[in-house]
C-alpha cells in the first residue's frame, strides 16, 4: 500500500495535486482548511506515543500478565535474599508459563473447536516425531471422485511401525466399558457397533486411497483412544479395530515392530497431505 501511494500522481488518499497548483492564491484559505485536516490525524497519532501502539498489540498484551508475575515474584526473592536469586526466579516463572501455553496450545490452526480429547492425543504424539513419527490431524476422507467427504480422522500416524488411524473419544466416566467376544463394545448400555464401524471405514478408504497413491500397498490400522472411563484392558482388538485407553496412545504406537522404512515414510506422508485434505480448511 505505501508503494502504490507514493507512486500515486494524485497524492495521498486520493486527493489531486493540480487542483490545488491551478488555483494559486485563490484558493489559499481552502488549503490551509486542507493542511490543517490532514495534519490532525498525524498529531493524533503522535501523542499516543510508542508505549501505547505496544500495549495496543495483541502479543504484547497476551504477555503482561506473565511479566507481572515474573515481576512480582522476583521482587519478592529480592527484597528477602537478594536480587540474584531474584533474577533467577522471574526466570523460572517465565519458562514454566511457556511450557504452559506449549502444552496447552495446538499445531492444527485449522481445527476451529478441537476436543479436549483431542489435543491430549495431540500432545502424545509431538513427543514420537523424534522417533521417526509424522502426523496429520483432522483429515477428510474423500468417498467419491467429486472429493466429497463423510468421514474424519482425528490423527493420521505414519511412521516406522506402520500407517494408523487415531479417533479420539471423551465418553462418561461414570458407565463401565465392556467387550463381547471381541466383536461388541459397549459403553454402559450403549452399543459402539456404529462407532467401530465408522473408525474402520476410514481406515479402509485411507489404505485404498494412499495405495493407489504411492503404488503398494498401505495397510491402516484403526484405533480408537477413549478418555474418561476406566479401561480394563491395555489394547484390545473390536471389529477389526484397537481399543484402549486414551493416556496410552503414545506406548501403542511405539510397542511395536518397524515394518517401513525413512524413505517409505516420507512417500506415504507426501501422499496423504494430497489425498486427505484438512477437514477445516483455512
């Protein structure tokens, strides 16, 4: 914008510069009106100061309540022992809000409402990038050739074990959940038979879709990580999908035999941020 306006033979904001020069002495009073309008926002501007136009930026003031604190704390330490371990505090309190706003904050901007059940998988998962580990979260699963999509995927996991799909489920904690020969789940009285469907369905169609992809094939283990209840089992297998507790998506995943390679993962990586789109796209 600043390029285009000093390029701009019209002046500033529109206005035309020959109708002033043409007028000459004439038209000196309206000039001077003119100068003195457009010299008010500049005074206007100039008396906020610096220190205001910081205050005004949202980052800044998502930080003062965390300066204040440092602050205090280190004032405190300070006036009792001594300004080194003063220093030292205001430091600690700085870093633990950090860690606190790292934890809590997610690396999906394009979930708009994400669960809290989901970010808690979330967090599991960021610690298996070192280990080889990749992640998409909130993926569609396209049905047709119009791309259009009736399922999601909370956390597709490719890495060295292998190619997963991760549905993560608050339910309540107060109804027990329970197995039938491996083929029912229940939670309480209700039946999850629709819910174990769903999660295997979007794993089928992500296997097809990434096989044709990469050009061999791509098993996708389906899983369903569930938070609240108490689960009396470690991992169990229902219709042909995992089952377990939500606290333990991370040791699933890293329990079990290396089945890809570095190159294998990357391919089927590259393949799924095409063939799966962002559920919520900017």
């Amino acid at each position: 914008m600043a390029i285009m306006e000093r390029g701009n033979k019209h002046g500033a904001r529109g206005h035309p510069r020959e109708r002033s020069e043409s007028t000459g002495a004439e038209t000196t009073g309206s000039e001077e009106t003119s100068e003195h309008h457009h010299q008010a926002p500049v005074k206007e501007r100039s008396e906020e100061g610096p220190a205001a136009a910081l205050l005004a930026d949202p980052r800044v003031r998502r930080w003062l309540p965390t300066a204040g604190a440092a602050a205090g704390a280190a004032l405190v330490v300070w006036l009792l022992i001594g300004w080194r371990l003063g220093l030292a505090v205001a430091v600690l309190v700085v870093v633990g809000d950090i860690v606190r706003r790292s934890r809590k904050s997610s690396s999906v901007p394009a979930w708009q409402k994400p669960s809290a059940a989901e970010r808690r998988t979330e967090r599991q998962l960021k610690s298996l990038e070192r280990n080889g580990y990749v992640v998409l979260h909130a993926r569609a699963v396209p049905r047709d050739d119009d791309g259009v999509s009736d399922g999601r995927i909370d956390h597709l996991v490719i890495g060295p074990s292998g190619v997963y799909a991760i549905d993560s489920e608050k339910w309540d904690k107060r109804l027990p959940v329970r197995t039938m020969s491996h083929l029912k789940l229940f939670h309480g009285p209700f039946n999850k038979k629709d819910r174990l469907d769903e999660a295997r369905w979007e794993a089928q169609q992500a296997s097809s879709i990434l096989a044709e992809r990469v050009g061999f094939e791509v098993p996708v283990q389906a899983s369903v990580a569930i938070y609240g209840p108490s689960i009396p089992w470690k991992v169990m297998r229902v219709r042909d999908v995992d089952v377990y507790a939500g606290n333990r998506a991370r040791a699933y995943l890293r329990r079990r035999p290396k089945i890809l390679t570095e190159s294998d993962v990357q391919r089927i990586f590259q393949a799924a941020e095409q063939a799966l789109p962002p559920k919520y796209p900017n």
